[in-house]
C-alpha cells in the first residue's frame, strides 16, 4: 500500500516546491493540493472544518495547479494530483489546457481529483447555479476528455458546446488524465466515478467495507470492471488501526493529511507521517 500526503498550503506556508521535494526524498508516493478559489464572508456558509483544517486555509490557499507547476519541477516520481478541484467553477477549455500542460511537462504524473463542491455563495460567484453543479462539472469533465483525446476534438452538451477544434499538448496519459471523484458514498458519486472516472477519493475513508460493494455495483452495470476502480482514503489522519483496515480491504493509496505551516512544522509532520512507510510501503510499494 503506497502512502501519499495533502496539505491546505497558503501564501503563509512552506512552499509547494519544498515540500514536494521532501515527500519525493522521504518515499511518499503523490502529492495533492486542494481548490477553493475564495472565501465569500457569509455565515451561511462556513466552511467544513476538520482536524488540520482551519480558517485561514480556506481564506488564502494557493491555485493547486500552479502550486504543482511549482511542485513538478524539482522532482521526478512523485504524483501530483488535484485534491480536489472544482470542476463546475472552470472553463473546460482552458482548465483542460492546463492540466494537460501539466501532464506534458511533468511526464505523465498528474492525477485530476475533482468534486461538487459544497458552498452555495462561492459556487454562485462563479455564475453556477447550485442546483446543477453535478450535471455541470460532468460536461465540463466529459468535454476536457475529448480535448486531451481526439485530435479534431468537439463536443455537444447542455451546459457545454465546443465546435471541432485543435488543442495541444494532449496529456501523455490516454486516453485522459488520471481522474478521482472526490465525495461522500453516494449514488451520485458512484454514477461518477462509473461513468467518466478511474476511482473514488472518499473524504477520510470512514465506512469504507460497506461502500465499496456498492461502487463496484455500479461500476459493473456501467459495463466497467470493478477491479480497474481506484479507491483512495484521501485527508485521513494516521494510526496503525487506520492504515491496517485499509490495506485489510485491499486499497492500494491512502493520502494523508499535513496540517499548513512554516516549514519546520510541517517537516515535522511529514516526518512522524513517513514512519508509516516503514510498516506500510512508501513510493516502490
């Protein structure tokens, strides 16, 4: 089982580009960055806080991509993945360019983590209607898929239109990035990953021997082999007990938590995460 990290960085925060090295020098397998574009003040809408987590990350995170722009270009193996991004709050076209560039440039170790999203305000700020974020994102996610893949590329939606067009660099991965839905065990989740995905990256991972079942159900009456499907336990914060049960159930990666910090905190963190490598496989695991 390969163990990768997740951090909130900030503009406060030891730099992307550091702490990749770090976990590419320690073992660790990938490297996420999460997406929350702003921070609308309103209490309506107060962010879901969890151990690691706090204000200020939400208020200041850096763009993941540039963040992993920064990431890819002082290593070699490690993965670099969205964790996740918000795929209703992009340009297709031009978030599409973008992690295909990604891909071209660092070799093909680009993972798209992508979600729903959760927060009314900075959703509608971005001129997406709530109510049909899912649909949304879904276009978006099936209209990058044709841009990464077919040469003339094109593609008719509801909410998307792209009349045939050229658009390089293609991601060396094919025919699309590596793609992760991020979310809850639901049946919208699932229909997802079933759909137009590669796995599922669960928040945390909690309940995971009674969800699983039901996303392979899915995947099959999608016609897609559940043994192709990724489940990723993604934010979790480490114990033995955790990472037991986990490889117990056969998941191949589980991303940990490092809480946002300077860097003496955070090498701190990532230190006592690495001791885990030992008992659970690092990057060749």
């Amino acid at each position: 089982m390969r163990l990768g990290i997740t951090a909130f960085l900030t503009d406060q925060a030891m730099p992307p580009a550091d702490l990749a090295l770090a976990a590419e020098e320690r073992g660790f397998r990938s490297l996420y960055f999460p997406e929350h574009t702003h921070l609308p003040v309103r209490d309506d809408t107060p962010p879901a806080l969890v151990e690691g987590v706090n204000l200020d990350d939400y208020r200041r995170n850096l763009d993941p991509l540039v963040a992993l722009a920064a990431a890819a270009s002082v290593t070699e193996r490690i993965i670099l993945g969205t964790g996740v991004v918000l795929a209703a709050q992009h340009d297709p076209i031009v978030l599409g360019k973008q992690l295909a560039t990604l891909d071209h440039l660092s070799g093909g170790r680009v993972v798209f983590g992508m979600g729903f999203g959760w927060n009314r305000a900075e959703a509608a700020d971005h001129g997406v209607d709530f109510n049909v974020r899912r649909e949304v994102a879904r276009e978006h996610v099936l209209c990058m898929q044709a841009l990464w893949s077919q040469e003339q590329a094109a593609f008719r939606g509801r909410y998307v239109t792209l009349e045939p067009c050229w658009s390089w660099p293609k991601p060396i991965q094919q025919p699309r990035v590596t793609t992760l839905v991020g979310g809850g065990a639901n049946a919208s989740v699932f229909a997802a990953v079933a759909e137009y995905a590669d796995g599922w990256m669960p928040i945390g991972g909690s309940g995971l021997a009674e969800s699983i079942p039901d996303l392979y159900r899915t995947v099959e009456a999608h016609g897609r082999d559940p043994e192709k499907i990724r489940v990723v336990p993604f934010g979790t914060v480490p114990t033995d007990q955790k990472l037991e049960r986990y490889q117990n159930l056969g998941i191949d990666e589980v991303v940990l938590r490092v809480p946002s910090g300077g860097a003496e905190y955070m090498l701190s963190v990532l230190d006592d995460h690495a001791m885990f490598l030992q008992r659970f496989g690092g990057d060749d695991a």
